[in-house]
C-alpha cells in the first residue's frame, strides 16, 4: 500500500505542453510538475502570498523612518 497518490492543481494549464489538469503538486509543495511533458518549476510559496515581485529588492523610502520634524 502506498501514501504516493498524485494532487493536481485543479485546471491549472501547463506553460510547456499546454495541457489542461495535468499539473501535479509534490507533497512537500515545493515542485510543481506536469504529468505530460518534462515540465517541473519550483513553487513560489512565499511569493504567492505576499503579492510581491520575488526577484526585485524591497525597496523603502527612508524617509519614512525619519522622526517627522514639524
Ligand atoms: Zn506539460
């Protein structure tokens, strides 16, 4: 008996082979992968939650730190 089972990502469309609900998500959440093709990402959890852009820096205006002097 195995615990392997498979979860997709309901309708989710592959950017490779273009099928639909063929993407599947690893247990541990971390890879994405479609079960047509080679295709296999990384999953942005972190990135998915926080709306940000991953790969620019946050960027603060220091200004805003500054006690506000009136
Ligand atoms: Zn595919």
């Amino acid at each position: 008996m195995t615990k392997n089972f498979i979860r997709f990502i309901a309708g989710a469309v592959c950017p490779s082979c273009k099928e639909i609900d063929k993407i599947a998500i690893t247990s541990d959440d971390q890879t994405i992968y479609c079960l047509n093709c080679d295709f296999k990402e990384h999953k942005p959890v972190e990135s998915a939650t926080n709306q940000s852009k991953p790969d620019e820096p946050q960027v603060f205006n220091i200004e805003d730190f500054r006690p506000k002097k009136s």
